[in-house]
C-alpha cells in the first residue's frame, strides 16, 4: 500500500496507537513482574491476560459468545 493509501484509512494512526499499547503493556509487564514475580499462579494469570488473542466479534455478531453455553474441555 502506498502511503497516501494508508493515510486515507488512518491506518498509519492505528499503526502508531498500537505501538503505543504495545509499549505500555511491555512497561506493565516490567511492573507485574517485579511486584508478581514470585507468586506463580498470579503470573499465570497475567501469562494469559496480555496474550490475549483476536479479532474480536460485537456481542451482536453470530459466534461472538453472546449467551451459548461454552463446551467442557
């Protein structure tokens, strides 16, 4: 994509926010793991908060979770 492509969709501004995001989630992981590192099941639960995956779905959309029951593993 050219960049006046790019400019036209704002996806340079998305590209700069989630640069963004992604430098403040790495300054919180510094944090959780001076403050959290000795306590395993919380950095468990960080492990699997900040590896979040998407793309995510509107509650509306069908598949998105909305209020079907999920199946045991």
């Amino acid at each position: 994509m050219t960049r006046a492509t790019l400019d036209r969709y704002n996806i340079v501004d998305l590209e700069d926010v989630a640069a963004e995001i992604a430098e403040q989630v790495r300054v919180l992981d510094g944090l959780v793991r001076y403050r959290f590192g000795d306590n395993a099941e919380l950095m468990g639960a960080w492990a699997s908060a900040r590896n979040v995956l998407g793309p995510f779905k509107p509650k509306g959309e069908p598949g998105a979770g909305g209020s079907q029951t999920p199946k045991a593993a």
